[in-house]
C-alpha cells in the first residue's frame, strides 16, 4: 500500500515543500529511501525501525521504499523521520489516516519513539501558512517557534504514537499558543550589561550613543584593558528595541542554524555576535557545501564585533564589504545561488600599536614601520565603511576607584529611540530608514549647509589633510548628532563633533 | 523445504510461517566457542543466500506478492545433552545495492 506525507526542507532560508511516498510493498525483505537524500536522511532508516518497533507497532518486512519528491533536490538533515515512520504505519495498514495532506510534518525521531526538535522550523511555518496548511506538526520543543506565525494551528508532539494518535483522531492536542506581546516584554537581554557598569569613558559612550542613534559603524582604538569589549557588550542595550520583522527575520536565520533554545520562540535581543580572529572567510560571510549563514548574517539586526581587528586574515575583512554595502550576503556555490540577510552594526576595537600601547611608539620601543605595518592590514575600502573612530584612553586610577556610576541603558536607550524616530520620518517613503544608509544624495538634502559650517569643512579638510571619503561621513554622523540635540539643521558644534571622529584618516593614510 | 539447493548456493530450511515464506539459515556452534553462530552468518553468506531465495522463488508462480523473510537460527551443541536451539526473526535485509 502506498502513503503520501507532505513535508518540508530548508535550503538556505527559504523552506520548500517535500512529499514523502512510503510504499510497504511484498517480497524480499528491503527497505531503500530514493529522492538524493544525504548520510542523515539515509540514516533515518535504523532510526525510523526501530522507534516503530518501539513504540508497540510491528515493522512489517518486505519491499519498503521511501522517496522524497522533488527528486531533484538534495534533502539535508534527520527531519524526515516522523514523517517517514507515520507513512511506514500507514502503509502497513497499521494507522487510519483518512488523509495526510491537510498537515505538514516534520521530527527527528529517538530510537524509543520520542520526538526530537529540528532545525529551521520557523521558513518552514511561514511557508505552511502561505500553502494554506490546515496545520503543522512539529516536535513539542519546537513548538513555540512554529506558533510565532500567526493563523496557523502548530500542534507540538512527544512522540510518535502521540502523533499517530493525534492524526487518526484518538487523541486531541491543544494548539501551541504564544502572545507576541509578551515576548517583547522581557528583552532587556543579559541583566547584568549595563552602560551603568562601565566607569568614567564618558567620550565614549557619547560616541557610541551616536553611533547607536544613526546605525554608524564604529571602531575604537585603545590599549589593553581599558575596557573596549566591556562598552561593545553593552551597545545592544542601548540599540533600539527589535520590531516584530525584525525579529523575525534574526530567529529565522537563528533557526536554520539550531541557535535557539529549547522552546524559545523568538530571537527578541539583538543579536551580539563576537568572532574570535581566526574565523576563516567563510566562517564569516556563510557558505561551504550546503551553504549555511555566516557570523554576519547571525549578527542581522544586531551588532558584529571584532576585537583585534588587525589580526583578522586580510580576506576575511574584505569579504565584509559587500555585506556592510548592501545588507545581505550572495553566496553561489554547485548547489545554487542564496541570498543571506546582513545588515548589522559593524563594532570594532584595536590597539594602537603592536604592543598595544601608544607611549611605545613615541619612545621608540617599537619601531614606526612595525607599527604602520600594523595599522595598514585595514584596507582603505573598509576604513571607509566606518564612520566614527574613537579613541578610548586607559582608565587613571582616581576613576577606577571612584565610586561614580555612569548612566544607565534604559536612559541612553530613550535618546536614541527618539533620534531614530526622527529619522523614520525623515526617510519616511524611502528605502532607508537611519543616517548611515544616506547616499550623496541625501545627504545634500538632509544635511543643508550655512556658511559657518562651510569654512569649519574647509579648514578642516586641508588643515587636517581630510579625504572625499571622510566628508561624506562628517556630514552623515554631523546629521545624527544634531538629531540626537532635537536640531532641524546641523550647526557648527555638531559638524565640530562629526570631526573629531576622523581621527584615523590622519593618524594611518593621512 | 529441506536444504534447497540451486546453482548459486543452498538454504537450509524453507518454510511457511502464517502467509509469509521463510528462509532459514541454522548455524552449530559448540557452547565453548566464543563465537555467536549468527556471528557466522557474513555478508558474503548472507548475499548467497539472497541469491539463492530469489532462485527459488523463480520458480514459484506470482512470486513478487509472497511476504518473505530471512531468519537465523543458533544451534548451540552442548556435551552429553539435546543442543540448544535460538531463533532470529528477520535476521538481515536485501542491502542497499543491487545482488
């Protein structure tokens, strides 16, 4: 007898449909699975016999074949063992399935019949409810993730019988319920990353403030230990709080990698990731065989960070650029073409030499080529992309001591949310929404210029040896400084301000 | 059926049980030995008996609808005393690729 299971696979980000044809034919014992399934799917055979066999039913020997349609494409992962197990008793006339066509299944099964939680359930919900799927069943851990879609009934199972049950109508099972709301409620992230925490470095936050408020890329030049991973930590605290796209969005990319917890629903801090430096390109920007996101495209919506930025392989800050230009990452490999989202706030940190302290160089304990060769393992191309440089100073004792706290998140938080808002409205109709996505164009129309600030750029550009390159940033950081002041029009404190954030233009290529 | 025998190789029993055939592969090994006899049952030995079965059912009539499977069974031969006989239902499968 012949069973049809609809179920559904993850290529990149984007799910598509799988019908999964079990047939229990007679004959000599055999049991094959066809359609280009990789190690795990043809594994699922030992898997699938002996959780039936576990779960009380018999497995019925003879000519069992198993084919995944469309045959054209590679079927990845152990998702297909539910779906392949309740196939198996249908056609061994072992279950009463009216029909499976109204649900979409997917679960790994454990050999004693419990059903585990895959990866990338949330595509494969969204693409469930846009087929117009009266339900999807998915394992019972994940489904809150699946329940996020709204208007489509996800019924989360323990095991195999329970859903074997669930499908011939012996048992009912509550759909999985969450409240958005509630979700968004609790996102303060990690309690214990505050910008409250961090002493003194007020240049600093200030800098990063402004960076948060206008979506710049930062990088932060200083030495050892005075404390910029501890301000790059806190910087999701002070971003704006995740809409629901955005959210979903992050969770997706989060799901296809099985980044989340059991039973989280939705990714709804932003995202901090932190590469360490010997991350290969690929590690970075997403790719090998079946291609999977990179660092960057699970850091979509959130902050990238990399300490020691210098020591990153040349080519793997190269490839960075067409993510820092366009928001996502296209990654063509044998197997096709696929598109990752990537727009993240790029946070750097580097010494300023290659001891990592300043006075080395101006007494001579280290050689100016040495550290000139240090510096320049940062392209122009990708200097370019940042729009603040901030130095930030080793900490004097009397601040270490003091017993000064520094502002806290929720406070600079409120400032940026208010300056982003100005900005919405601003770009509101456009396809960009924050300060840094300005082109030459906007900003000659965002940023209107009176004759003061004209002869501040001008002296500015020769006396401090400025690049083209660094105009166009002055203004756009000069544009969310005087948002983050309420001001109409860029004055000339806040062109003042924009201007000192250039310091590497002159310390490096000047 | 006892010991069919065709030009690829022999089974030992062939038998009914209910409305499925049975091959029967039976294995002696004396208790001492540290060795299973199903251990005995290789791959090779199973590929011949696969052969073989499909050999005889050649010569049965509306052969493809007959359930069929493949059994072992363990005869421990013990001194001075009856051996000791132990079933496996379904002791091995066709493999992946073609016999």
């Amino acid at each position: 007898m012949l069973a049809k299971v609809q179920s559904a696979s993850v290529v990149g980000v984007q799910a598509f449909r799988v019908e999964v044809e079990v047939d229990a034919g007679r004959g000599l014992p055999h049991f094959v699975i066809v359609g280009l399934p990789d190690t795990a799917v043809k594994e699922s055979r030992d898997r699938v016999k002996s959780a039936i066999m576990n779960s009380g039913y018999v497995f019925q020997d003879g000519r069992n074949t198993v084919n995944l349609a469309p045959a054209d494409l590679k079927k990845a992962g152990p998702s297909f063992d539910l779906p392949i197990a309740l196939g198996m008793l249908h056609a061994s006339e072992q279950l009463n399935i009216k029909s499976f066509d109204d649900y979409l299944i997917l679960g790994e099964l454990a050999l004693n019949g419990t059903v585990r939680p895959v990866r990338g359930i949330l595509p494969v919900a969204h693409a469930a409810h846009r087929a117009k799927f009266k339900g999807l069943i998915v394992p019972e851990a994940n489904a809150p993730e699946a329940a996020v879609v709204e208007g489509l009934p996800v019924y989360g199972v323990k095991n195999l019988r329970h859903a074997a049950d669930f499908l011939s109508g012996q048992t009912q099972i509550q759909p999985c319920h969450v409240v958005l709301e509630d979700l968004f409620r609790h996102d303060h992230g990690p309690e214990d990353m505050d910008f409250a925490d961090v002493k003194g470095q007020e240049s600093v936050k200030r800098a990063l403030e402004i960076a948060a408020a206008g979506g710049h890329n930062i990088i932060m030049i200083g030495p050892p230990g005075s404390g910029k991973s501890m301000l790059a930590k806190r910087i999701p605290s002070i971003l704006p709080r995740m809409t629901l796209p955005e959210a979903l969005e992050t969770t997706k990319i989060h799901s296809v990698v099985g980044l989340l917890q059991h039973g989280e629903a939705l990714v709804t801090a932003r995202p901090f990731r932190s590469p360490h430096h010997t991350i290969s390109d690929i590690g970075l920007i997403g790719g090998s065989a079946n291609p999977s996101p990179g660092e960057v495209s699970l850091a979509h919506n959130g902050v990238l960070f990399l300490d020691e930025l210098p020591e990153f392989k040349r080519s793997a800050l190269e490839v960075l650029r067409q993510p820092l230009e366009d928001g996502k990452v296209t990654i063509s490999r044998a197997a096709g073409t696929l598109t990752f989202p990537a727009r993240f706030m790029l946070v750097a940190a580097m010494n300023p030499s290659p001891s990592g302290k300043s006075s080395d160089v101006q007494n001579g304990r280290v050689s100016a080529a040495a550290t000139q060769r240090y510096l320049s393992k940062i392209s122009g191309p990708l200097l370019d992309r940042i729009d603040i440089h901030i130095e930030v100073a080793a900490l004097k004792n009397e601040q270490l001591l003091g017993t000064s706290t520094g502002e806290s998140s929720t406070d600079i938080r409120l400032r940026v949310e208010r300056g982003r808002e100005i900005q919405r409205q601003r770009f509101a109709g456009k396809k960009i929404w924050c300060n840094a996505q300005m082109g030459p164009k906007q900003i000659k129309e965002a940023v209107p210029l009176n004759e003061e600030c004209r002869d501040l750029l001008k002296y500015a550009m020769n006396d401090m040896n400025l690049s083209a390159r660094a105009y166009d940033r002055i203004l756009k950081v000069a544009r969310t400084i005087a948002d983050l002041a309420d001001q109409p029009d860029v004055a000339v404190d806040h062109l003042g301000e924009a201007i000192q954030f250039r310091s590497l233009d002159r310390q490096i290529w000047g | 059926m006892r010991n069919y025998v065709s030009r690829w190789g022999e089974i030992d029993i062939v038998c009914r049980h209910a409305n499925t055939l049975v091959f029967v592969e039976v294995k002696a090994r004396s208790e001492a030995s540290w060795e299973k006899p199903a251990e005995a049952v290789t791959k090779s030995k199973q590929r011949r008996i696969i052969r073989t079965a499909y050999a005889y059912l050649q010569e049965l009539e509306d052969s493809a609808e007959i359930p069929a499977r493949f059994d072992v069974v363990e005869v421990y031969l013990q001194e001075n005393q009856a051996p000791r006989c132990e079933l496996i239902t379904s002791a091995f499968a066709l493999p992946d690729e073609r016999v």
